[in-house]
C-alpha cells in the first residue's frame, strides 16, 4: 500500500527545479531549496555530499545536454520519509529523451533531500 503524501510530492518538485534551474546563482539556491546542508546524490556516474557537490553534478548535466530538461513520469510513490520517482531529460527542441531514469529520495525532518540514488535506465550510445 503506498500512502501519498504533499511531503513527498513537494520534495520531488523542488528536486526538479533544482535540476532544471539555469545559471549557477538559481541551481545554487534550487539545491539550498530542495536538500539538506548535508545532502548527497548518487548514480552510477557520480557520487557526492554536500551542496556544492550536487550543485557542480547539475552543471555538469546542462554542460553535456544544453537545451535539456528534465521532467517527471509518472506519479510520485513515498512512504515514511522515503519516495521514488522516474523521469526523462527531454530535448525542447525535438522532444527527443535519450536519457531516462529513476530515483530514491531520502527525507530529513523538515522534507528536505538527505540522499538521492539515482538509477539510469536509458542512456545514449557512446560515441
């Protein structure tokens, strides 16, 4: 049984914007937003701790995919101060998702991110 709560909804939003935040100043203050001081994000390519961590992985993604931005599939499923969400990285231009995936988020107290482990499921060929 899976119980939906606004904490774990609101949680994935500020995730998302923080993600999608654009110049170093708003992905700064998106991450401030959405984790803890303490916060880290793992997936199979990184794995760091702490807000300018984080702060240099979303950077790194816009560097790679300009013109990108990543949207949520599907619902928001959480219980207890767990979620779990899927998501692709879409082109605004043509639509196109080469990159898909699925993340666990971890909550603090106060609903802000303590862990992200983000799974890849759909990666572009390497060139």
């Amino acid at each position: 049984m899976t119980v939906h709560t606004d904490r774990h909804e609101n949680a994935a939003a500020r995730y998302f914007e923080a993600w999608n935040a654009t110049g170093p100043e708003a992905v700064e203050k998106a991450v401030a937003a959405a984790w803890a001081v303490d916060g880290g994000y793992t997936d199979p390519l990184t794995d760091v701790r702490g807000h300018e961590g984080i702060a240099a992985v979303i950077a790194a993604a816009h560097s790679q995919f300009p013109g990108f931005v990543f949207r949520p599939l599907g619902a928001v499923d959480g219980h207890h101060d767990t979620a779990r969400f899927a998501w692709e990285l879409v082109n605004e231009a043509d639509g196109s998702a080469p990159v898909a995936g699925f993340d666990v988020i971890t909550l603090d107290d106060e609903g802000r991110i303590r862990q992200v482990l983000g799974f890849l499921d759909r990666v572009p060929a390497a060139a």
